[in-house]
C-alpha cells in the first residue's frame, strides 16, 4: 500500500503551452503591451514565469499570472518574451518576438475589439485579415452607413502632446466609391475623401489667429478633365470668431510655397488609382515648420513655407501647434438605401511619430524620423 500510495504522489501533473498572443505586431517605445497565454493542464496547479531581453514587465503582480503587461524599450529593435508555465512535476516555455519602433504604429490586427484611442462615427468598423496580391494584410474596413454626416474613424491626440516636428503616415485603400458622374470631383460636396489633422488653440497667443486644421482630400475615380485633390488649412480667430479656409495651388507643385495661398485645385495621376491597391499617405511638419506632404514615397508638396507666412501675416510671436485628432473622412452616401459597400476605405496601417514621444508613450529624446 505504501508504495502505491508513492508512486501516485510522484505521478506527473503535466502541462502544454498552447498559445502566447500579443495585442500587435508593431510597437513604439514605451507602449505597455498586453501579452497572454493559453495552457493544456489543471490551470489549479499551474504558475507562471515571464522574462523578456528587453522593456520591462509591469510590476510584480502579474509576474506569475497567465497574462501580463509588457513596457516596450526606448530603443528600436526585436524583442524576445519568454513565458514559462509551470506544475509541480513539469514545464514548457514559449517565446515571442516584440518589434519596436520609435513611433506609434496601429496594425489594426485586434479581431473584433476596437483598438484603445480610435474611435468612429456613422460607419461600422469591420476587422479583418485581408487577401491582396496574394499577401495578408490585417485593416480596418470603414464604409460609409450614413447619407446625412460624414463617416470617419479618428484618433484623440489630447491625452500625449504631439507638436512639430512630426510625421502621420496612413496606409489605406479604397474597395467601393460612389459611381463617377459629371460633378463627381473634390470640390463637390460629400464625394470626397480627407485625411485630417486638427489643432488646439496654442497658449502664446490666445487671442490671435490660428492654424485650426490641415485637411488633404482627394477623389480617386475621376477623368483628368476633373479635379481630383485639394490641400487645405483653416485658420479661426478667437476674438471674431471666424474661420478661414485657403487652398492649395493645384498648378505649382514644384514650387508649392506657400501652397495655401490661392483657391487653384487640380487633378494629379498620383490620386487617380484603381480600388483595392494600397497606397501610402504622408504628412509631415519638419523641425523648421516647413510642410510636406507624399503619396507612395513621392513628394507631392515638399518643405513648403506655407506655415511660416501664416505667422508673418497675422503677425504672430511663434508658430506654436498641438495635433487634436488626425482622422479618416469617407464620403457619404448618396441615397439612405445604398449599400453600406457603396463608399469603403480600408486602412492597414498607421504611423505617427514626433521628436518627443510617440502617442501614449512617455520616452523623451527619442529623435524624428520624417515619414513618406
């Protein structure tokens, strides 16, 4: 009896690692991450060990739990996290490759649960992993599911300061647009798409003018005889209350400085793209507040001076800007019984990066790397 009795209390409690899921692919420097695991075993019996060769864990009370919470480096590179379940008899150990980069970079690869900071209105965010050219890419399909307001995705910037010099990259691509029709360009009202980023009134010169919002639009499925982009900066003035739009200089593209200062729009071939093709979106206000902008890697507007005129007519003491919102806009639809389909973007991936921190990180110093 004694020896049976023992060679039960020695039996092995075994267990199997089955899966170490991450929340992304991509991370910027200090994002804390959520990593967790999955067992085959008495989950009574089991602890857990987690190690990493670089960043840090967040504190000691998920140091022997399934999940945990990893703080990426300040430093760019591959990461390894290492986790370790372990019984009273046995033990099995995964590991996982963590990216960092020096700027925040959204994959859109969380399933059906809407990644932290973003936010939507009038559509109804699709998640999935996509199929083109035979590669997979994880997006976010935002269709228009409104004929009244404009659809957009956008991401709260209030939270982490986010001033110049910086750099917003979206990768996106459009899978239903509305029909072409003779008044089908970007200065017809709903027909076009923009990328936007909106600004906070600065604190050095509260009563005067100020640069409100940039917003690019542009309407891929249009003839060349149709003006298929715009560039645009609005500008308010607290003490009057008045807003201010200019637009950019549609013929002068080698020369666009200050692009803002006359209504010319235009059509150009790098916005007249088929659907399903990714396209890379730039937009970047370097360290001497000149503005460029690229489509593909191409510069479309670069080092304008647009920015710096803006100070010297209003007389101002300094430029000083603070991103709000950077934001998707998709056009509406044209009838309350279209298909939801009928205007779709799909977005990929998108980066932001400025010389302080990126969004939601708190690593100062970090250096800028201008986006195209």
């Amino acid at each position: 009896m004694f020896v049976v009795a023992l060679l039960a209390a020695c039996e092995k409690e075994p267990v199997t690692i089955l899966t170490l899921g991450k929340a992304g692919d991509y991370f910027y420097f200090g994002e804390k991450v959520q990593v967790w695991t999955g067992v085959d075993a008495d989950l009574h019996h089991v602890t857990y060990d987690w190690e990493c060769t670089g960043g840090q864990f967040d504190g000691v009370r998920t140091q022997h739990l399934f999940e945990n919470l990893w703080i990426a480096p300040d430093q760019p590179g591959e990461y390894l996290i290492t986790v370790t379940a372990h019984t009273a008899t046995d033990s099995d150990v995964r590991q996982t490759k963590m990216k960092v980069t020096g700027y925040f970079a959204e994959d859109f690869d969380y399933g059906s649960k809407n990644p932290a900071g973003w936010a939507s209105s009038n559509t109804t965010l699709a998640y999935e992993d996509l199929n083109v050219n035979g590669t997979v890419d994880k997006v976010v399909r935002v269709p228009a599911t409104s004929n009244s307001s404009n659809p957009q995705l956008r991401r709260s910037m209030t939270g982490v300061p986010l001033t110049p010099p910086f750099s917003v990259r979206t990768k996106m691509m459009y899978a239903g647009y509305k029909a072409v029709t003779g008044a089908n360009d970007v200065t017809t009202a709903n027909y076009a798409t923009y990328l936007s980023l909106t600004f906070v009134q600065p604190t050095t010169n509260p009563e005067k003018p100020y640069i409100r919002e940039i917003r690019w639009e542009f309407c891929p499925p249009v003839e060349d005889t149709k003006k298929n982009w715009r560039l645009r900066m609005e500008s308010y003035t607290p003490a009057t209350g008045k807003s201010a739009w200019a637009t950019a200089n549609g013929n002068n593209m080698a020369n666009p400085a200050p692009f803002f200062a006359n209504t010319i729009d235009g059509w150009n071939e790098l916005f007249s793209f088929a659907a399903n093709t990714f396209h890379t979106f730039s937009m970047t206000i370097d360290a001497d507040w000149k503005f460029s902008a690229y489509v593909d890697g191409i510069a479309f507007v670069e080092k304008s001076d647009a920015l710096k005129s803006f100070v010297a007519d209003n007389v101002l003491m300094h430029l000083d800007m603070k991103v709000n919102q950077f934001q998707l806009n998709v056009p509406r639809k044209s009838a309350s019984s279209a298909p939801n389909t009928e205007m779709a973007w799909v977005v990929s991936r998108v980066d932001i990066n400025d010389k302080n921190s990126a969004i939601g990180g708190d690593v100062n110093n970090i250096g800028f790397e201008e986006l195209k």
